[in-house]
C-alpha cells in the first residue's frame, strides 16, 4: 500500500471513544477495543485488500463484523468518518431488543475474542489485553443488570392488581 492510502472507511456518528471527535478520524487497536465502530452499513474498502485479508470469518456469528474490520488496523488505515451516513431503522431499539444483539453472553464472547485477536496480531500489550477483558467483563455484568431491570419494570407495568 501506498503511504497514506485509505483502504478501510466506516462511519460514527457521533464518534465517541473516550471524547468526541469530529472529521476523518485513523483508529488505532486500542480504541477498537474501547468501543466497536464504525456502523456496519457505512463500511467501504478496497475489494483486493478484504480478499487479502479473508474477509468475514463465517464461523462467528458474533462480533464477526468487527473482527474482520481490525484486520485493516495491519494497513494502518482504519479510518472513521465522523457524520451520519447511513440512518437504521428497523421499528425498535436497535441494541438489544431482539436479534443478535440480543444474546448477550455471545455479543460478550465475541467482544473478547476480538480483544484476543488484536494481541496476537501484536496490536497490544498484555497487560493492556488484561484490562480490557476486565472491562468486557464490567459492561458485560452492567447490560445483564440493565436487562433485569428493564424485565422487572415491564412485568411490573404490566401487573394487575
């Protein structure tokens, strides 16, 4: 690849990792294991380059999407595009309610081994790999309260008296 060539571009709106950013924005490993980025449905790159790569790994039915993205992180050209390109819509809220996002244990497992795999591309550190899989497990633990929570309050909503 030529110097400074966009081979991978996604868009995030807004961009949040651990501030805002605004504009074209290159992702480094670390901020992917942060936060999962960009919107599926915005994703572009260069056809060559995915082949090269070998593209979405079949298998996963979890975090596949994001785990074929960060291989572009080898290019060093994941780059994110701060605007709203693509707008989902699909008549409920869209993380959780039903679907894959649904299945939290595996959203979570899928989560970590991307985290794994960003080690063992030498992307990070194993000491940074260990905190992440200690806050995997925090945000993992917090969706699974906010789940009961939201059961109990609808069973509660929906009590007769």
């Amino acid at each position: 690849m030529g110097g400074g060539e966009i081979v991978f571009l996604g868009a995030a709106y807004p961009l949040r990792i651990i501030w805002i950013h605004q504009g074209l924005y290159k992702v480094n490993a670390k901020e992917l294991c942060i936060r999962n980025f960009p919107q599926t449905s915005s994703v572009v790159f260069k056809k060559d380059v995915g082949v090269s790569l070998g593209l979405f790994d079949e298998t996963r039915g979890y975090g596949e999407d994001i785990q074929f993205y960060q291989k572009f992180l080898k290019f060093d050209s994941y780059y994110v595009l701060a605007e709203k390109l693509t707008e989902v819509e699909i008549g409920k809220q869209y993380f959780g309610e039903t679907g894959l996002t649904n299945n939290l244990l595996m959203m979570h497992r899928g989560r970590n081994e991307n985290t794994k795999q960003l080690y063992r591309m030498g992307l990070i550190s194993y000491p940074f790999l260990i905190v992440m899989l200690g806050m995997n497990q925090i945000k993992y633990i917090r969706r699974c309260m906010i789940r009961v929570r939201d059961w109990f309050f609808i069973k509660m909503k929906n009590r007769r008296y």
